[in-house]
C-alpha cells in the first residue's frame, strides 16, 4: 500500500522514547511520519530502532537538559518550531506529545491552526497541587483535537477543564523492553517477602512508604533517583531490608529482572497513569497498586481489588502483597489474557487512526 499523507509528530525534549516508539511503529503503518525530538542520553536506544522504519524521517534537534543548557535547549527548541511552521502544509496534522514553554510555544501552536493536534498523558503534572494547570487549559482551547492515554485521565480532564473541540481516547498500549510481546518465566507459586520497585524514582512515586511501612519485608529498588529525594535516599541505604540500584538499568538487566518470578509495587502518590504499568503487563507482572490514578483504576476494572492498597495503613499494604504472593499463578494467568486487549495493534486501529489524523 503507498502512502502518501504525512503527519509530524513532535516529543521536543524526548521525554517519553518508549511510549513513542510503539506509537510510532502503529502509526507508520498508515502514514509517514515526520519525528521530531531531541538528542538525549536516556532511552536513545528507542531513537536507533526507529532508523530502520523506511515511513519514518527522523528530525533531531539538541533541547534535552541531559544535552544542553536551557538556553541553547530553548533556541534549538524554537527552531523547531520554525520549521514545523515552514512545513505544515505538507502535514495532515501536526501532533505534540508534550509542551516545553507555553510563552513561546503558543504563537506557533496558533499558526499551526486546525492541524494542531495535543497529547494529554496527565490531567495537571506530577505534585501539582490543584485541579486546573493553566498552560493545559491555553492547550486545551487551541488545540484542534486532544488526545487521552488513558481513560481515568479523559475523564478527570473532562470533568475539572472546559469542554473545547474533540476528545480521542487512545489508551496506552503495553510496552515490552525488548519489542516482543512474550514471557520466558515458568509460573511458580511465590515464597518469599521480596517487594520491587522498578522506575525513576521521582517524590510522587512514593517509595518514601519504605520508611515507616514494610520493615518486615525484603525490599529491592530499582532506578535513577532525583537528586531532590537524596536525604530520602540516605535513610533508605541504611535500612537492612532495603537494597538500592541508583542507576538506568540497561535493557538487558531489565529484561531479566522482568522474567523472573516476583511480585512488583507501585506506591505512587498521585499519578494518573504510569508506563511502568504497561511495561509490567507486557510481561504478565503481578503488582500491587496504591489506590490512585491509572494503575489502580486497572486492577479494579479487572477485578483486582484485593491488590489495591492505601498508602496510610499498614495492614492494608501487607494484605495487598500476601494475596499477590498466595494468588501468584492465577494472577499470572488473567494477565497473560487481559494484556491482549492493550496490544497497540488492538488499540490504534486504522479507523480510529483516521478519525484523528483527517
């Protein structure tokens, strides 16, 4: 099949690789794709992957913090624009999946006009306190359309934002470290009191629950931390249940701790929904979930309840992780199904693809 409609799609400062590689791909099937991002030291293996895709032209620009100071970011980051601009009648549409600074952002967003299309992935940012950001709602009235990856997000955003244009709801697809949709593991019931954590970990994720919760139990995390969290970080070096591995895993490492056999939990604080979700299903991890957001709106749509837990009680975090570990294979079990739904195949289907992009 030829195709000969072009949409750009633009993640300026490379915030979120994996979630746009899949993207990508789904979206390649049925035009080609003009990717705009920045050069970054994280998840630039996503970058090389995507070089082989024949309906994807590649346009790298230096914006990233880990590159460059926000200075030369900011003027790298116009110059994007710029060219967006110079080029937007060759584009269908024009798709951010993130803003960087709204200040300078929304006068080509204006001229962008009717192609200008934007990526909700949360209500408000991480620890924002309230229920409307304001540069969302400057978004929310010049975007043509906006799209949700989750359907916990849509609706909240609905709910607290005006109603402007169109809403798509494309939902987060499940995103497999290695590219493949398959697992290695055997299924065995588990009987250790190993809890993980795996991903960044940022002040709204919540491993902070390790210091008063959970003593009882070995506790293994796994990701860079923040350099704001690192008085958090020192006492947790000193607790003997507790190992840290302040680092990106590589690929490799991260694949095999994901097909071994353990029980994950995500003690987040605030998020609306999370990509460590969907890297977890990909491989049929049982986790526990406090009762925020994307991540425990799963397990309750999928009757998962009983992994859900309140970050203030105790008891309620240890029945949470004993019925996971006395519940292990079965979970495993509804998982190796239910994560079928969330193939990216499944969710941007052609149709859906041009209700949006025509």
């Amino acid at each position: 099949m030829e195709i000969n409609r072009i949409i750009a799609i633009i993640d300026p400062s490379s915030y979120s690789l994996p979630y746009d590689y899949f993207y990508l791909i789904e979206v390649s099937k049925y035009y080609k794709i003009d990717f705009y991002y920045s050069r970054t030291k994280y998840n630039y293996e996503y970058i090389d992957k995507l070089r082989n895709n024949d309906n994807i032209n590649l346009k790298e620009y230096n914006i990233s913090s880990s590159v460059v100071n926000k200075g030369i970011g900011l003027l790298s980051y116009i110059k994007m624009l710029s060219e967006i601009l110079l080029k937007k009648n060759r584009y269908n549409k024009i798709h951010f999946m993130w803003n960087l600074y709204l200040p300078v952002e929304q006068i080509f967003f204006k001229l962008y006009g009717d192609k200008f299309v934007f990526t909700f992935h949360n209500d408000v940012p991480h620890s924002f306190q309230g229920e409307i950001f304001e540069p969302y709602q400057k978004i929310n009235k010049l975007a043509q359309k906006k799209v949700f990856v989750s359907n916990f997000t849509k609706e909240k955003f609905i709910s607290n934002y005006q109603n402007y244009r169109q809403y798509y709801l494309l939902n987060h697809g499940i995103m497999p470290i290695d590219g493949e949709n398959k697992t290695c593991y055997e299924n065995k019931r588990m009987k250790d009191n190993t809890i993980y954590f795996w991903g960044r970990v940022e002040e709204y994720k919540g491993v902070d629950i390790f210091k008063d919760f959970l003593k009882n139990y070995s506790i293994k995390i796994y990701g860079k931390w923040n350099k704001e969290l690192l008085s958090l970080k020192s006492d947790l070096l000193n607790r003997k249940n507790i190992e840290l591995f302040d680092s990106y895993l590589p690929n490799a490492d991260l694949v095999k701790l994901l097909n071994e056999d353990n029980i994950f939990i995500l003690p987040y604080k605030d998020a609306t929904q999370s990509g460590v979700l969907y890297t977890l299903l990909a491989y049929e991890k049982v986790f526990i979930s406090s009762d925020v957001g994307e991540n425990s709106k799963f397990l309750k749509d999928n009757g998962f309840e009983k992994l859900i837990f309140n970050r203030e009680n105790k008891q309620s975090i240890i029945e949470a992780f004993e019925f996971a570990k006395n519940n292990y294979e079965d979970i495993k079990e509804k998982l190796s199904v239910i994560k079928n739904k969330y193939k990216w195949e499944n969710i941007m289907t052609e149709d859906k693809l041009k209700e949006l992009y025509e």
